[in-house]
C-alpha cells in the first residue's frame, strides 16, 4: 500500500499526461489514479510510457458523474486532486459551449463538492487525517481577458474572460474560491499562458503548423498573425504545478508563464526556419503560410508576471522558446513521419 493517493482528472490530454510522467518519475510513494473521460481529445497513447508502472492506474469516467467519483474517494481515499480536466479549445468553445459549460463549470463543481465531503465534517473543520488534503485546480491566463500593447496579468488583475472557453474557466476558478472563503478547503489554482511540447492535440496552433508543413499544406494563420501568446514548455508548467501543489499557500492563486511572448506569425516562421534546416526540400516551407478570417473575439495579446511562484516558492522556466521548440518539433516528426 502506497503512503497516499491522489486523484488527477484529465490525464489523457496534453499537459496531465506530461504531469503524469513527471509525477510518478519523482515520487515514488504516491499512487496516481486518472480519471479520463477520453473526449476527442484524450489519448491512451499519451500515457504508453506509465501504463504499467504500479503507482498508476486509470479509469474511464467523466467528472459529471457523482455516483463513479463518490466511489473513487470511498474506495482510494484521496487526500489530493489535482485537476487538469476540461474542454480546452477556444475554436470549439465558439462553436459549440455546451461541453464547456458542463465540464469546465458543472464538473469542477462537482468534483469540489465531493472532495469537501469526504474531507470535511463542516465549514472550516476537517475529518481526523484530512487536515493537509488539497483541491488543485488548473487554470489559464485567458480568464484575464486581453492586454494592450503593455503590461502583465498578475494574480490581482481583475477577470475578463472574452471566450466561452475563458469564461468557464473563470466560473470554474470563482466556485474552487468560494469552497476556499465559505467552506476553508484546502484549494488552490494555478493560472497559466500557451503551453507546447510533446503530446498536444493536433488541432492546437504548433502541431498544426508542423502537420501542415510536412504535408505540403497551407499553414493558416489567423487575421494578421500579430497575436501575442506567452509560450511555455509544457514540462516547465508540470514543475510549477508539483511545486504550487506540494508547498503553494492554501487559497492562493498563482500565475505561471514563461517570459516568451512571440506572435503567431514569428511562431510560424520560426517553424519553418527550422524545417528548412533538418527536413530540406525545394521550396521554403514559409511559402505555405497563409493568412486566414480571424477568429472571433480573438485577445490580442497574453502576458504573465510569474514573479509570485517564482519568488514565493522559487520555480522558474528553464526552456525559452527557441529551445523548447527545436524538441517539440523534433517530438513531432517522429509522430508525424511514422
Ligand atoms: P486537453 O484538451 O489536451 O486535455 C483535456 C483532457 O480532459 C482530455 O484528456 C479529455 O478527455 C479530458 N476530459 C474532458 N472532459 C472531461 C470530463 N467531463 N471528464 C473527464 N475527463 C474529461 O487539455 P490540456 O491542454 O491538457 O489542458 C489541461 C488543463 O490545463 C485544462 O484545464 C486547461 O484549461 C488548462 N490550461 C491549458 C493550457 C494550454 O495551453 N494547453 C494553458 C493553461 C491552462
């Protein structure tokens, strides 16, 4: 019997199955056990490297369902969560909310609700054994709306979400406060820019402008091309996650970037440059870049101040764009090219 368990919830996606992988090669007395409800956007392959390890196990489930979640607190007895679970595409939260409502709002209810259940006899009071239990919800900087030209989010920008997609997460980080200031769970939630590296669905901007090209396809870009997004490697992202989780305050809220604002348009280039150089062929693989209508309510620019969870808890981004893109590509040809 492991010392403790802990529940992950979206573990099949792109940065749980990272988390995952970091975790358990870390900490060797922690059993994982990930729920998945393997949307569209969940890959079993993701976790191929751990699926044998004795520290993990998975379950098919959705975080909608009470009565599969109450059993799994009864039969594992939590004493953490660390929740990456939700619809997670802006394009497909324009289309199509529904998913983004009950998943990213109803299901972080849900889970919230029942973890304080099992941890708590009331407000404020924890069962015997219970005291350290933690709720980590794993969020985004989309729920500050969008910057101009200057500027940073910190932890006390105020909410502006201007997507579907960003405003479930922004009701899904009010309710994990409110169980925080009402109830005295032990939550807390890390706000963080782009993401990239390995395992990312294809629908996303960087596989799909490495997909494109090795296909010989129009690489579309929205509008101009001049949005700004703050770039992190995703395996940076896992470390300030372990970190925030194991020694972050209860109640706090942390933001998490990588200091690497690139626009699209660089992005794309910068791709191609670097496809020029290991994967040559007759034509630059910039002459595939191709402007297309811009998505709808498309923020400008994203930028985090992470100066919080670096100095309160000493994490810091090791890759920069430059570096953390030469792998990722290098990850995706071997997907790509199979
Ligand atoms: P992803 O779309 O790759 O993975 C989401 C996972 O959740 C999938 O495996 C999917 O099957 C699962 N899932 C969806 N609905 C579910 C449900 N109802 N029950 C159980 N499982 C369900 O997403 P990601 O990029 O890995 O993002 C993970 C988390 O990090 C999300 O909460 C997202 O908002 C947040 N985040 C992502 C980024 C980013 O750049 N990707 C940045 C900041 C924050």
């Amino acid at each position: 019997m492991k010392d403790k368990s802990i529940l992950i919830t979206g573990g099949a996606g792109f940065i749980g199955s990272n988390f995952i992988e970091h975790f358990l090669g870390k900490y060797q007395n922690t059993k994982i056990v990930n729920i998945d409800k393997l949307t569209y956007a969940g890959e079993l392959s993701n976790l191929k490297q751990i699926a044998n390890n004795e520290n993990y196990e998975f379950i098919k489930g959705d975080i909608c369902d009470v009565q599969l979640l109450e059993g799994l607190f009864k039969k594992y007895n939590f004493s953490g969560v660390i929740h990456f679970a939700a619809e997670s595409h802006v394009d497909n939260s324009i289309k199509n909310p529904d998913a983004f409502i009950n998943t990213n709002v109803y299901g972080t209810y849900n889970l919230l609700n029942i973890a304080k259940n099992h941890w708590m006899l009331e407000p404020f009071l924890f069962k015997e054994g219970c005291e350290n239990n933690r709720f980590h919800h794993i969020s985004t900087d989309e729920v500050y709306g969008t910057l101009g030209e200057e500027g940073l989010f910190t932890e006390k920008t105020p909410y502006a979400p201007n997507s579907p997609y960003s405003a479930s997460k922004a009701s899904s980080d009010f309710i994990v406060r409110s169980y925080y200031h009402t109830y005295g769970i032990n939550a807390i939630t890390t706000n963080c820019s782009n993401n990239y590296g390995p395992k990312q669905h294809d629908e996303k901007l960087i596989p799909t402008i490495i997909k494109k090209a090795l296909e010989g396809k129009n690489i579309p870009i929205y509008g101009n091309g001049r949005n700004i997004r703050d770039w992190i490697y995703v395996e940076d992202h896992c470390k300030g996650i372990d970190l925030a989780f194991c020694k972050g305050k209860a109640g706090e809220t942390y933001n998490i970037g990588g200091k690497n604002e690139r626009d699209n348009l660089y992005i794309a280039h910068k791709i191609c440059e670097i496809l020029d150089e290991i994967r040559p062929k007759k034509e630059k693989y910039s002459k595939q870049i191709k402007f297309v209508k811009d998505r709808p309510g498309h923020d400008f620019r994203y930028a985090i101040d992470a100066s919080k969870i670096e100095n309160d808890l000493g994490w810091k981004a090791i890759e920069n764009f430059e570096s953390g893109i030469l792998k990722t590509i290098k990850w995706y040809l071997t997907k790509y090219e199979k």
